[in-house]
C-alpha cells in the first residue's frame, strides 16, 4: 500500500502548480485518470437506485487534447474544477471502484460552491481564468450554473445570473488508480 501512496503522490506531484492556488486540500486521495481527466476525492457512496455517484470532495484537472502540446504545455493550459461539496456524478457504466470500473462521466451536479479556474497562455495573471459558481450542472459536452456567476479574466472582471460554458467531446477510457 505504501508503494502505491508513492507512485500516486508522485504522479500528483505533476499538478503541484495547478494545486497550490486550491482551496481543497487531501491527504492520500483516491485517483482517477484519463488523457485528458484527472480526478481527486476522498468519499465516494453509490446510489443503487439511480446509479449515481457521490464524491465528496469534487476535484477535477481537465488537460486540453492538443497532440502537438508536450505533457508541461498541457498541465500549464489544465482547467481545474472544485466543489468542496462535492458532486453527483452519473458514469455510462456502473462505477465499480474496487474493480477499476468506472466508465465515462455522462453528467451530475456539483454542489454549492464551484471554482473554476485555468491559467492562461501568457506567464502571470494577465490571462488567468477564475469562475466562481454554486450548484453546476454537467452534461457531456456542458458546464451549466443558473445562478449568479462571478469571473475574472486577467484583468476583466464581471458577474451575471447563469453561465455556460461548451466542452469539447472526449474519448478515451478512464482508469482508476
């Protein structure tokens, strides 16, 4: 177990400058990961009814998929979500943790208070991203907040009473660690 804490704590440590600006600190968190999706939480409780998941806290590192981007460029231009909440997480196939089986997140809500931030292109805060949301929908391709939203870009500011935002589609198989 102690072996595994290591290569987890050093597979994380890649993330050290995206975590630094944080609110959510974990000890030892459960990992899973994709090429593009990295997520951290403590908790985790299925729900038979619906088949969902509670994850508790809610920390998620989304790396662009661009082939011509090194693994630093693609950290460097990572989005981070974190609800310190926690989310509700629907997965096309039964998440099954103790047997590696997640499949891919198809949509849920994170609760309460949302951060969404990522650096931008240039060095320093000239082009930085920070959105502060509460109760986030997510669907397959969206980040969706019907209520106030607060952002920063670089140096513009503003808020306003619902937000989306448009993701890209991602393929590719999540595996637990």
């Amino acid at each position: 177990i102690e072996k595994a804490k290591a290569a987890a704590n050093r597979r994380l440590s890649r993330f050290d400058s995206l975590l630094e600006s944080c609110s959510i600190r974990m000890e030892d968190p459960k990992i899973l990961e994709s090429d593009q999706i990295t997520l951290l939480f403590r908790t985790y409780e299925n729900n038979p009814r619906d088949g969902t998941v509670l994850i508790k806290p809610f920390l998620l590192i989304y790396l662009p998929d661009d082939p011509d981007m090194t693994e630093e460029e693609r950290i460097i231009a990572a989005t981070v979500l974190e609800a310190r909440n926690g989310a509700t997480l629907a997965f096309d196939a039964p998440f099954d943790l103790s047997r590696g089986k997640v499949g891919q997140i198809v949509g849920g809500t994170l609760k309460g208070d949302v951060t969404i931030s990522g650096n931008g292109k240039l060095p320093g805060p000239e082009d930085d991203l920070r959105i502060r949301a509460r109760n986030i929908e997510l669907t397959e391709d969206s980040i969706i907040s019907r209520e106030r939203v607060a952002f920063r870009y670089g140096p513009h500011r503003g808020e306003g009473s619902q937000m989306t935002i448009r993701l890209r589609k991602q393929t590719c198989d999540t595996e637990s660690h």
